[in-house]
C-alpha cells in the first residue's frame, strides 16, 4: 500500500506520544482514536509497546489495540518490541511490523534499555531468528530506526561511522529495514542529507526505512526537506506533536503530523491524508486525555486559502 | 560586509516586530535593543519605518533609531519608506538601505498602502529617480521584497507569472535589489525552490535579493533550507518571532532570528552571530516591552550538547 502514496507518514502518537504520558488512556478511548487516524487516511500507525505493564502501564493493552486496528482497512499496525519476549507477545497477537530501540549512544542505550548498542543488536539477530521461524501468515517484518544517531543529549556528539557501521551490522543481523531517528532534536539539514545518502550507500536503498524527527529546536520540518532531497520516503510523526523520549532529558516534541502532512501535500507529494479530518482527530485525542497540551501550525492558522491537495493538481 | 558571512540575516523585529505591536517601545529601549542586536552579530537592522506618526506612532522615531544606528559598527542599517515623502525623510536622515512596500496581491496592496500593484511599482520608479538625483555620499540603495509573493490570505492563490513580472518591471524602475515574501505564511519548499530560480532567471543573480519568509503555518525553516538549495543568501527573520503583517488577517509570525542562526550555524554556514549574545537581547526587548509573548524553540531548548558554530569547523 505504500506504493499508492508518495510519502508515508507513520503515525507514532498511540505509542511514542502516549508513552511519555503518565496518565493511562482508557483502551476504548485509543481504539476510537486509531480508528479516527486511519479513517482521515493515514496508512501506517504504530499503536504501542509490547514492553512489561510494569515499567508502563500506559501500554498494557498492545495486544488489544494490534487486534483491533487489525481489522481496518488499509492500514500497516506497527508496535514496539524492546526485546525477545515482546516480539514473541506482538507476533502472538497478530503484530505484522516489529519496530526494535536501538540507540548508538552507550549512555542512552543503557538508560534506554539497559543494554549497550551490541547487545541491543544481538537481541535483533534473536527476534529475526524468531521471524524466520515464524509461519508465513504470522511472519513480522522487523524495522529498526537507529535512535540518538544524530547526536546525544548524555554524550553530545556521536559518530557518523559508528551509526553507519551498526547499520551494517543490523543489516546483517536480519533486520528488514533500518532508517534513522534525531531523539534528541539535535540533527541539521546538512547532516541530514549526509547520513541518509551514507545509509543508502551502507545498506542499499531497498533496506533503507525512513526518519524518526523531532521539534526540539525548531528543526523538525526543514529536516523533513533535506531528507526529501536525498530520496527518504518515509516520515515518522505524532498528532499534535505528543511525545518525545522519556530518557532523554529536554527532547520532547515530535514532528507534528499536521503541520507535516500540509507541507507534504502543498509541495505535491500525495500522502493520502484528509488534513481536515486528520486535524478533527485532535478532539478524539483530547476526549480520551482532557487537557493534554497539544501543538500545531496549521491546525491553528487554517489551510491557505484556495489550498489543493498534491493528487488534485496531479490531474492531467 | 556581506561578504564575511555565508548567509546575511537580517534582523527586522525593531520595524516588523514593533510595527504590528499597539504598545510603543520607549525610543531609549529601542536604542539599546538594536545596538545589543548589532553586537550579538547580527550585520543588517531594520530599525524602523518612515511612515506617518499619525498611521503609527509606533515608528514615529525612526529618524533618532537611524542615527543611533549608523553610529554602530559593522552594521547595515535598514528602514521601510512606504513612498516618496518616506524616502526623502529617510535620505535625510541619513538611511543607506531603503526597502519599500509592494505587493503582487491586488487586495493585499489596496488594503496595505492604498495603491495598485502597478501605482506601487510606479512609486518605486519616483523613488529611484530621488536615489539618482541624491549626492553619492548620502545615496541610498533600494531593495523591495515582493508581499504576497507566495499566495494572500484575501485572494488566495496569486499568479507566479505575475509575480515575476513584477520583478521585472521593478528591476527596470530602478530597483538595487528584489526579493520575494511570504507575507502569509503560504509558500511551501516546492514552490520556494520553483519562484526563487524564476526570479533568478528573471532579474539576474546580481540583483536577487533574500526571503522573507514567515512561520504561520510552520513552515519558516523547512522554507528556509528549500531557499538556500537554490542559493538564496539572505533571509529576514525577527527576534523572538515578534510581528507579522497587521495587513494580512491571521499572517502573524516571523521566523525567529534564534532558531534560523542556529540552523545555519549548524549546518556549516557562517553568519557572524554569536547564539548565546543573540538569545541575551530577548531580555533587552522585553525590558522595553515587558510581558510581551515572543517565540523560539532554542532559547527553550537550549544549544546541543558540543555544539560548535561554523566557524570553529571551518578551521582547516
């Protein structure tokens, strides 16, 4: 289904926003917000993390949503697994993408998951030997986007070769594909355009998954840009912006599916998305989570006036 | 001077920012704003804008601000004229840098400076011809950034067709230099990369000036690396995001001076401001403004862990 849209926006808001949150969503508050994301034609949504109810209650009814979102139409249902264990739960539940946290930061990854990034990619060479010997109608695929690859709140700089080498090396483990993600809101268009043409090189484009952004420093839209002219096709974003990384401290803010799905249309890149129905599921959000601050541009400022959307202007 | 720096940012908070504020910031604050602005780094100041204390009282000393700042070092200094008399007080007062009001938008023109598009442009021709007639120490250069070049909140779409022939038709009044604005908050990096190569092709390198590019609807920055993708060099922003178009219902938003330097300086591209000076002015306006809501993600966010400015890396 990827092929029908010119870029896929991957919302991560039911897992990445809500897990930053401390209040619980009531599931039947989710299921009708998944739902209300699908229906505005969103084609991919990650709807939570099979990680123990313990360390986040907030995402102890995965299994339920990846059942439930299951039965929409059109719809790729990705979830978080931190390790084996939740791979076995995901696949169990009829989990079809498997995403896994890696992070090339040693201090983050240890905060993060408590494992150093070799470990990290030790337990995905083990969930793509569990995928390998899953049966085809359960088979997951595993998609890994590498976290802090852009730079670390705990150790500032990392290595642009040290990234590119773990790409490799998932790669090699099994993994399906593997993109890139700016955690921490630290990326710049320049190294944005120079890490994902190194990434190409490294894996081949066919492995090559998209980019995990954040607003932090106001960067979030003008990264999508740069990463658009090296030929990245796929986005990840949150509804009103929810969420960030609970382990790195100050790097709240995703990218704004809102705000990124207008720029996408308004530069004619058909993404499938009705901006007014997308922006109508903020209030299905909010009756689930009274009060959360949300974010957004044009949710605010309105559509310009006369706006087409990319597949009106492609009418010859 | 410009050519010490890759990128020109210049300021226009004490003209844009002020001009759509009803509170008058005392002439004293203003004098102490602009000149920590110049000594953050900042090269080019529009300080304020010749047009009736009766319309806006507001800018009712620019004459003062223009020769406060012509005292500072390393410092373009800029003010609006919005026809003849403006530029002949301008000229007087000894402004160097004149930029005038046009607008591609019939409605948008009509409602902000009560001409047509074509009486504008004849406005600038009468303004050249002052230029001319002016003695070569006290001869200003003209600069005019086209408004609603990129789409008007009363008219919707606007024609490019139109818009570059306006460029042309400045450009043989007389014009030094002609830029496009996205007064509106409209544009989108497709249709900034498409304009700015026609304005180039229309006019000539020589004579294209910057982007004027407004955050409405989110899209300032990610504007802003389409632009420079296509060799734009000089880009207007405000402090702390402050102003908009008063003329333009809903254009409210600058891009913020502190979020571009960033961006720029973390892309590798010099701009001779110092992030941390720059960040410090916000307390000098606010201490001429008190409790005004002004913008910005990395005076929240703070610079990354390592950073380092272009400058630094450039050291070979």
């Amino acid at each position: 289904m990827h092929q029908e849209v010119d870029v896929l926006v991957s919302e991560v808001g039911p897992r990445d926003g809500l897990q930053s949150i401390k209040r619980v969503m009531p599931t039947e508050n989710k299921i009708l917000w998944i739902s209300a994301l699908a229906s505005s034609g969103l084609r991919e949504i990650e709807v939570g993390s099979f990680v123990s109810p313990h360390l986040m209650p907030q995402m102890a009814d995965c299994a339920t949503l990846v059942r439930e979102a299951n039965k929409l139409e059109n719809l790729n249902v990705l979830a978080l697994v931190p390790n084996l264990k939740g791979a076995e739960l995901a696949i169990a539940a009829g989990t079809r993408k498997l995403t896994m946290p890696i992070s090339a930061s040693l201090e983050h990854s240890l905060n993060n998951i408590g494992k150093t990034p070799r470990e990290a990619i030790e337990e995905v060479s083990r969930v793509c030997g569990l995928r390998d010997s899953t049966s085809v109608e359960q088979r997951p695929t595993i998609d890994i986007g590498i976290s802090t690859a852009f730079g670390c709140t705990l150790e500032g700089a990392v290595s642009e070769d040290w990234v590119m080498e773990m790409a490799g090396l998932l790669a090699k483990a099994g993994a399906d594909s593997i993109g890139l993600s700016d955690t921490t809101g630290y990326a710049n268009p320049s190294q944005i355009k120079r890490m994902f043409r190194r990434l190409r090189g490294e894996i081949g484009v066919e492995k090559m998954a998209g980019a995990h952004l954040h607003n932090t420093r106001g960067q979030g839209l003008a990264n999508v840009v740069a990463a658009l002219e090296v030929d990245v096709a796929t986005f990840d974003s949150s509804l009103g912006g929810l969420g960030g990384c609970p382990f790195a401290p100050g790097a709240t803010g995703n990218i704004v599916t809102e705000d990124l799905v207008f720029m996408l249309e308004a530069m004619g890149l058909h993404t499938g998305i009705d901006l007014d129905a997308l922006i109508a599921t903020r209030e299905v959000l909010l009756s689930g989570l009274p009060d959360e601050v949300i974010y957004g541009n044009i949710p605010e400022a309105g559509l310009p006036k006369g706006f087409t959307y990319a597949s009106e202007r492609n009418v010859t």
